[in-house]
C-alpha cells in the first residue's frame, strides 16, 4: 500500500508544462480565463505564442499566485500570424527572465528536488518560441533562427530544455512523389 500512495503521490508532484497559442491577450478578461485555467489544471508552466502584445509585460494573478511574462514586437498587432510569446509560472515557479525579440523568450527555472539525500535544484531552460509564417520570407525566417539559436545558448550545463512553440509546420502532399512531408 505504501508503494502505491507514494506512486500517486509522485504523479501528483509532476510538473505539467504546456505550450499554447492563443491568438491574442489583449483584453484582461482573456488573459484571466487563461491564467485561471492553467490554474485549475495545475500546470506549472506554459509556453505561450501568438499573444499580439507589444514590448516586454509582467502581469500577476493574485488569487492563483501564477506570473505571466510576455515579450511581444514594437507595436501592437492583431493579426493572425503576428508575433509575440509569453510564459506563465505557477506561484512555485522562480525564474530569471530573458527576451530575445518578439519571436523568442527563456527563463531558468529553478526546482528543488528530493534525490532521497536532501534537497538539490534542478534547472529547466524553458523556451517559448513563435516562427514567422512561409508568407513572410525566408530572411524573417532565418532571423527566428539565429533569435532561437541565441536563446538556447544560454542554457547552463546540466539544466533540462523544453522548447515550447508555434513553428508554422505545414503538411504536403505535393513534393517527393506524393508523400507527406512536414
């Protein structure tokens, strides 16, 4: 019995970290319901694409303690396919913060951990990144790129990396003689 309890005591204390496109926070209200649903899911963290903000945002969510961070482009846009991720942490979460443009953004997580001879901290380097879409060229895509690659490079030795992104894959049927390729 005691081995069971344990078992479901250590899924319980699994951290769930998600990635969301949500396609525009820009009213509080939808903001809210967000925060209130990750919330009621016990997610640790999320990685949040497509937010059409602008600049880097701090908000807290006083009933659930949750933080959400966002970085977003210059100016405000609404438009599907526009730019701009975030990252919401439960109230356990302690993070360093990082914007690497409006397409990238990390943070170091730091998670204490029973090793069963005391406590130790253990890094997760969580990213949230949102791709241009094929429509806006291949110099925007490589801008991503080099933004991601720069973002990853600041990972410390030993921490765990979850990339969590809208990477505007698409699925054909047209190349290679009719197979699917992504």
């Amino acid at each position: 019995v005691n081995g069971q309890k344990r078992k479901r005591l250590a899924r319980k204390r699994r951290l769930k970290i998600v990635p969301r496109s949500v396609r525009g926070l820009i009213s509080g209200t939808k903001r809210e319901l967000l925060l209130d649903s990750l919330h009621l899911r016990n997610i640790f963290a999320a990685g949040l694409q497509e937010i059409w903000g602008e600049g880097e945002e701090q908000w807290e969510h006083c009933q659930a303690g949750s933080v959400l961070y966002t970085a977003g482009g210059k100016s405000k846009s609404c438009d599907r396919g526009s730019k701009g991720v975030g990252i919401v942490l439960n109230k356990e979460g302690r993070a360093i913060f990082r914007g690497f443009g409006p397409r990238a953004m990390a943070m170091r997580l730091l998670v204490r951990k029973n090793t069963g001879r005391g406590d130790k901290e253990q890094g997760i380097f969580m990213v949230s990144a949102y791709a241009p879409t094929s429509g806006q060229g291949q110099h925007a895509y490589e801008s991503f790129l080099t933004s991601l690659d720069r973002c990853v490079k600041h990972r410390h030795k030993g921490d765990m990396l979850v990339i969590c992104g809208d990477f505007n894959a698409g699925i054909t049927s047209a190349n290679c003689g009719g197979g699917i390729n992504t």
